[in-house]
C-alpha cells in the first residue's frame, strides 16, 4: 500500500514502458489499487503494446489484513487510460476484485480480449464501454 492508496499496483506496466512486454503465469492479488495497471496519459504519450496471459488477479482493493482505501481504483486487469493502445488480455482470470474484473479504462483502442473468465467482482466482470476491442469466449459468472 502506499500513502494515497491509488498507486499501489500488482504490476504496473505504464506511463513509459517500450514495446515487447508480457505477463505469462503471473498471480496479483490483494493490492490496494489495481492487479494490472497499464495507464497511459497524454503528457508521456502512449506506452508500447503489452500482453497478459495465462494470469490471475483476485482480491485487489483490499488488503490482507481487510485494508481498504477508496482512493483505489480496486480492478483486476486495467488495459489502458483514455490513448488507444492494442493490448492482449488472454487466458486471464479476474475473481473478487473491487471493482471491475477487466475494465477497458477509457482505452478507444482494439483489444484482444480472449478466452479470459471474470468471476463476482463488486461491479461488472467486463466493463468496456467504448472503442472497438474484440471478444472472444468470455465467461462471466
């Protein structure tokens, strides 16, 4: 956790990441902001295309001990902020997060979202509302 409690990530690849990197077999869980946070904001432009695979993220929000900050955005997986980036999410699981299982965060890009299960997250388990990202064999419970 971290003084404001919104910084405080499982993986944070963002703001100035090249191109080339991917999470494989990576678990984040119980951090008080985000599992996986690929923000990206005008002032440093956009970050190179990241991939996450075969990953897990659950309990994020909320700390072990039952720690939580409101300043946190509290989502499992977070492709993206507002610059269209193409990401990859597959084979992913978002379970009991506080927030959003996986949440596009603004990002008008074209995702490929696949294969990826999202289960009893507070809010949705997909949250995309805009842009023009594909789906493939979601499940949501």
């Amino acid at each position: 956790m971290d003084s404001t409690g919104e910084n405080a990530d499982g993986f944070a690849s963002k703001l100035t990441t090249g191109t080339g990197n991917v999470f494989r077999y990576d678990v984040s869980h119980d951090n008080i902001d985000d599992g996986w946070d690929l923000y990206t904001k005008n002032d440093t432009g956009a970050i190179g295309p990241v991939t996450t695979e075969y990953s897990l993220s659950y309990g994020n929000g909320t700390l072990t001990d039952g720690t939580t900050n409101a300043n946190g955005d509290r989502n499992g997986h977070k492709p993206g902020d507002d610059i269209a980036v193409d990401h990859v999410v597959r084979h992913d699981i978002g379970y009991k997060n506080g927030h959003h299982g996986f949440t596009y965060n603004g990002n008008p890009g074209t995702m490929r979202i696949s294969s990826n299960a999202s289960i009893d997250n507070t809010e949705r388990n997909f949250s995309f509302d805009k842009g023009t990202s594909v789906f493939r064999t979601a499940t949501s419970w």
